[in-house]
C-alpha cells in the first residue's frame, strides 16, 4: 500500500482524493492550512452576502472523509525533502512534526497579486481568494467587529473577482469606486462591443467606475488601517477598505530553490508529472510545459483543477492518461447578465483577417451574442453568449467538428438552454447574417425544446 500525500484541500487535491479511493486502496493524506474540510471556493462571495452558510459551501458531510478512509490533516507544510521523500509540516498548536510520502501530489492553488504600493501591510487592504480573505473581509466592513464604519470601499483592477468584490460590499449598502487600468472593463479579454455593454451594466448599478486609472499611494488612517488611495491623475478618495483585483499566481515561492522545476507555476509534462520522481502537480500552481491544442500554459479556472484530479487519479492507478481539457469554456456573472464563452474569443481579431466574427447585441443592451469563425472555411471557432444560456456540450461538438457559420446560426436554437418560454433571440442572430449577405439569406432549420420534437432532425 502506498502513502500518497496530496497538498491541497480545493478542487483539484480532493478530486484527486476521491478518484484515487474510488478505484484503489492507498493510503491518503490530504493536508491544508486553510480549513479543515473542502468547500466550495467560487460560493465565497454568497456567503458574505448572506445567501449560504460555510456549511452549505461543503460537497461532503463530514463524516463523509472518514467513512472512505481520506485522512485530512490541518496542517502548514513548511519544507518538503524530495530526497527523503518526507515533509516538515506545522500544526495548528503550533509544534512540528515530519512526515513521509510515497508518492506527492503537489494541490497548492494560487493567491492574489499584490503588485507595487499594494504589499502596503494596512488592515482593510486586501484580496479575495480564501477562507481567511472571507472572513477577514467581513470583519473589516462590518462596524460592530472592527469598530470602524466603512463609508467607502475602493476596488482595484477588473476582472471576475473585482465585479464580485462589488457586489459584494453593494449588497452591505457601502459604496464602491472601481478603479480599472484599462480604457473599458475587462478589455483585455472581451471584444470591444461586450466590454462596452459590461462596462454601461456596471454603472448602472451604481458603481463608481473610473477607468484608465492607477493607484500610485495607499494611505494608512494614523491606526494601521487604510485610509485613502491616491491615484496617477492625483485624486485622493477617501476609503476604509481597498478589495486588491489584478490576478494570482501559483502559490509557489515556498518551493523555489528546490529541486523541483518552476517558471511561473510547477513545470508538468502531459501526464502532470514534475520533473521529480513520484512528485505531480494539478490545480492553479500547474505550468504545462506542452499545453493542450488551444489552451494556455497557466490556466486557473476551477474545472480544469477538476479534470487534473481525475486525470492523474487514472495515471497513479495504472491507467496512464494525458491531460485533455478539451475545447475552453468558462462562465460568470456580471450582477445580472451571465456570460459563458466557448472555444477562442479573443479580445482582439487577428490583423491578417484568418478569424473574421459575427456580432448581435440586444436593444436592451444585456443580452449579445458572438460567433467567430475562420474565413477560409467558414468553420466557427468560438462564441460568447451574454444574457442567453447555451449547451456546453452542443458549441463543444461545434467547434470540435468544425462545423459551419451557416449550420451553426441555422440550428442555433440546438444551443439555447433558457427555461423554456423565455423570448428566443436566433432569428435576430441569424437577421445580422442576411443582412450582411443578401444573396444568400439563410432560415432556422431548428426549434427549441417541445418544439424540437418536430423536425429536430430536418
């Protein structure tokens, strides 16, 4: 029987976890210094807004890890001798204590980024990523524990979990300035139309969004606490608590020195395998020395650490597996508008016109969608859907077939997964297309739901 220690309580460890015990007897070990039990980490900012507990965060009932033989450690790995095959690991009271491996499963996610003027150690300045970012959070904006009154938040750089760390504190009625670098939200990563209509969204819930700005100074209030930001244009905006939004990076500067090779996250072969014997790495700290067909080196997204717990539970059971992802996707939420997208949707098109797209926007200015294609054969590449839910599984058979611009708008409803009823938006989709070809207008071959039941297959 193996020990197979597993570093790392959050999706990727615990999936891990519970394929090993699934197909195997090892011995298993799951260390954390984070909180005893897994829990849903995205559910973070819904617990502060009240609408779930810690509780209701957790997949598993507690008992569940004793009764399939999952030892969780609360513990702080300090050192790991990958020679000896052993970890030096803290205990909550404080003492020490070695432990030994067989095989290592390095789980050890990533934490925010705090660039700059930003490693200020000021109370109330701080990121969102874990337990303790949680409640750290909800003791510093609620006046009764920290004794001071938050009057104004300031949120720093845009992405997913800067739109969340405003609603968040909205939701606790404390005004919000978003301060973004970029000239539209999120422009980075959305196309120019979407990031103007998430843009427009944003202040229409009140948010103070300034864009094109940067903090050059976090001001402390005379007790340790911050006080105010002062940004490049000079403007000082008073604040008790900054929310720090400009990404993460894998939490591995603990292993740098080491044996084990590192760039921007742990180096991993397609198996997930280091370059250390018996030593793997899964979640937001992997690096993919050869990433998959149309993926990233570094990609920290919540069910890619699922699929490298499932896939290196395969390999250390004797089934050798390569990572694959498969076709991109992702989703969130900005307040109301929900957004998934699918394949490749660059920020930008490419300047030699090989991807050329097809845009449609609501008149309400919430609802759009986007499909990009090559231009030599027409196959679509990609899509983003705002307001309207869609299939992950049809756009992935799309886009994995290569199927056509044309066969794609003339089925698009094959995609909708709206609660039946809802007002459907393919044939205005599928108006932007002969509008722009009127020669050769194109019509919806395919229905939605009950209706689908009639000449799905026409």
């Amino acid at each position: 029987m193996r020990h197979i220690v597993i570093i790392g309580n959050g999706i990727a460890g615990i999936t891990a976890a519970r394929e090993l015990r699934k197909g195997g007897d090892d011995q298993l070990t799951v260390i954390s210094s984070e909180t005893d039990h897994h829990f849903s980490r995205t559910a973070l900012m819904y617990i502060y807004m009240g609408h779930m507990t810690y509780a209701h965060t957790k997949p598993y009932e507690d008992w569940f890890w004793t009764k399939n033989r999952i030892d969780l450690l609360r513990a702080h790995v300090t050192t790991i001798d990958f020679g000896k095959k052993s970890l030096n690991i803290e205990l909550p009271d404080g003492s020490e204590k070695a432990l030994t491996y067989d095989v290592l499963v390095l789980a050890v996610g990533s934490s925010p980024n705090r660039p700059g003027v930003l490693q200020a150690g000021l109370r109330g300045l701080q990121g969102l990523y874990g337990m303790p970012d949680l409640e750290q959070m909800e003791s510093l904006t609620d006046a009764k524990q920290s004794g001071t009154l938050v009057n104004r938040a300031v949120v720093i750089g845009g992405g997913l979990i800067g739109i969340e760390l405003c609603e968040m504190l909205l939701s606790r009625e404390i005004p919000v300035s978003f301060l973004v670098r970029e000239d539209s939200f999120w422009r980075s990563v959305l196309p120019a139309e979407e990031s103007a209509m998430i843009t427009r969204h944003i202040r229409a819930h009140h948010v103070d969004l300034q864009l094109e700005t940067e903090v050059v100074e976090v001001h402390d209030d005379g007790t340790g606490r911050v006080g105010g930001v002062t940004t490049k244009a000079g403007n000082r905006i008073d604040c008790q608590f900054v929310g720090v939004s400009v990404g993460v990076s894998a939490n591995i500067d603990w292993l740098r020195g080491t044996a084990l090779e590192t760039d921007r996250g742990i180096l991993v072969d397609t198996y997930l395998a280091t370059n250390i014997p018996d030593v793997y790495a899964i979640g937001d700290c992997v690096q993919h020395r050869t990433p998959p067909p149309g993926r990233k080196p570094t990609e920290q997204i919540w069910y890619t650490g699922r699929i490298m717990g499932e896939t290196l539970a395969k390999t250390l059971l004797n089934q050798k597996t390569a990572y694959a992802p498969g076709v991109f996707f992702n989703s969130a939420k900005f307040f109301d508008i929900e957004y998934q997208t699918y394949g490749d949707v660059p920020a930008n098109l490419p300047d030699d016109g090989t991807v050329q797209s097809l845009y449609w926007e609501h008149s309400n200015g919430e609802k759009a969608i986007r499909i990009n294609y090559a231009a030599s054969d027409r196959a679509v590449t990609g899509v983003n859907a705002f307001g309207i839910r869609q299939r992950q599984e049809v756009w992935t058979r799309w886009i994995t077939e290569k199927r056509s611009l044309q066969y794609v708008l003339e089925h698009l409803a094959h995609a909708n997964f709206d609660p039946e009823f809802f007002r459907q938006h393919e044939a205005d989709v599928l108006a932007v297309y002969n509008a722009q070809h009127p020669d050769a207008p194109l019509r919806l071959r395919a229905k939605k739901g009950l209706f689908a039941l009639f000449g799905r297959n026409k």
